[in-house]
C-alpha cells in the first residue's frame, strides 16, 4: 500500500437569526487549504463554501442542524478553472444532532 501525506486547513464562520423559540435559521461560511505533505509543505488547492444553515430545537435538551454550503470559488494548483474540483466536493451537506444529559 502507497502511503499519501497530505494536510489541510479550515477557516469557518456562521450567523443564525432566531425565528421562533425553536428555529434558527442562518448562514455559513468556509474557507478550505489542502497542502502536499504532512506539514503544510505545499499548496495543492483552497476553496470557498457559502450556504445556509437551520437549527431545530426538538426539546430542552436536543437540537438538530443541518447545512449546506456548495463551493463558490476555488482554484486547485496547476489548474485554470473557477473551482477546485481536484481536491474538494462541490458541494458539502453536515446534519447534526445533538443532545445532552
């Protein structure tokens, strides 16, 4: 088996507006790196997410999220095109849930 070394980076921010006292509605944002090598050697591709996000309040003590952000912009090495498809999806679904005791 061929070993592959690579790392990365995440830069991400979300904003959320209160609709009613269980729905959040809101929207996200972030930035990724993918680098060559285990340290940040080389730069191999970056791209922007933007989508919108909900949160649901199921009880006092559950929530669920969901999000989809698609990629607006991005640029892989090497490559001239609007978005990085060599090293990104385009697009990204995260569903959360979350609960505590």
């Amino acid at each position: 088996a061929k070993w592959v070394r690579s790392s990365g980076t995440n830069l991400s921010g979300a904003l959320a507006y209160q609709v009613s006292d269980t729905l959040f509605l809101g929207a996200e944002a972030r930035l990724l790196a993918s680098f060559e090598g285990a340290a940040l050697d080389r730069a191999a591709g970056r791209a922007l997410f933007v989508g919108p996000n909900v949160l649901v309040r199921l009880s006092e003590s559950s929530s669920l999220n969901l999000a989809w952000t698609p990629q607006v912009s991005g640029r892989a090495r090497g490559v001239d095109r609007p978005l990085d498809l060599d090293n990104f999806e385009r697009h990204q679904v995260r569903v959360k849930f979350a609960t505590s005791f």
